[in-house]
C-alpha cells in the first residue's frame, strides 16, 4: 500500500516534521530543520503508538491547534497538532 511522505503541514520555517498516517500507523516522515518539532497525529491513532520514545517526544509538546485544513485530514476523526515551541 501506497503511503505519501508529503507532510500534512507546510511550514514557513521548516521545521521538523513527524506525520503518523491513518493508513500505515508508526509511519514517520521527517523533515529536519533547526531544532524543533512538529507533530501530526489523530487522537485515536496517537494511542496506538507503541514506540515509547515517541511518544514520550509527543507528551512534551504542548497542544497547540487541532485545526487543520479539510484536505490535510485523514479517515481516523480531529487531527492535534504538538510543537516545542
């Protein structure tokens, strides 16, 4: 099954990315810039997660927006968006 790398946000300052798919959970794609991080995550898909690491990356960030455009959202219900800012 097919799995885009494109990430679900753009970003002006390109920052790093990390997008778990709906359609392939786990799946990561990064994009490094500076030192910070984005994250892109349904809640139902955020629980299942099984890399502690990660997730532990996760529970740090704090909650900025679960707004995204139509478009950026996949099946699996709101998306969150996390940053180190």
């Amino acid at each position: 099954q097919m799995v885009t790398e494109e990430p679900l946000l753009s970003s002006k300052t390109g920052d790093l990315f990390i997008c778990f798919t709906a359609t392939a959970p786990g799946y990561v794609s990064r994009l490094l810039h500076k030192e910070r991080l984005v994250a892109v995550c349904s809640p139902s898909l955020y629980q299942e997660i099984d890399h502690q690491n990660w997730r532990q990356d996760l529970l740090n960030f704090p909650l900025l927006s679960c707004d995204l455009d139509e478009d950026a959202k996949q099946p699996g219900g709101d998306w969150a968006v996390w940053s180190k800012g």
